[in-house]
C-alpha cells in the first residue's frame, strides 16, 4: 500500500527525533516502527510482527552481504560436507 501524508507538529518532531537518536534510519521506518508498536500492544493482527522481523533480518542480512561482497552459497556446496 502506498499513501502520502502530511504530518507536522509534535508528530513530526517524534518522527525526527526517532531518526536523531538512531531509533530508526528514516521518518518512514519510525512510522512503520511506530505501526508494529501499536500491533503489539493491541494484538491487531496476531503474528505480524514476527513475519515482519523475520523479513527485515533478512533484508538486513543481504545488505550487508552486498556490502561485504558476499554470497550465499549454492544448496549442494553448503550441504556437502554433510554428504
């Protein structure tokens, strides 16, 4: 879902603080950091937040491989010293 809007204000200030402190990497990430948050303490929709962790783990993860110039490695090679 994309969607645009205008916040200002305290919830603005929030948000830049969140970025300031290093809570988050963007006013973007503090509102989706913010979304868990409430999905948390109101158990909106069950098992969301572990689905969501588990996928920025790995986008973090592929990040910083591609950063480092690492791969992951092929199943068979991985496996063959198990073999």
């Amino acid at each position: 879902m994309k969607t645009t809007i205008e916040i200002t204000g305290f919830l603005e200030s929030v948000l830049s603080r969140a970025v300031e402190v290093g809570l988050a990497r963007s006013k973007t990430d503090a509102l989706r950091i913010g979304i868990m948050e409430l999905n948390h303490e109101y158990k909106l929709v069950e098992d969301a937040s572990e689905v969501d962790v588990v996928g920025m783990k790995i986008r973090k993860e592929q990040a910083e491989m591609k950063a480092n110039g690492q791969k992951y490695l092929p199943k068979d090679l991985a496996l063959a010293k198990y073999r």
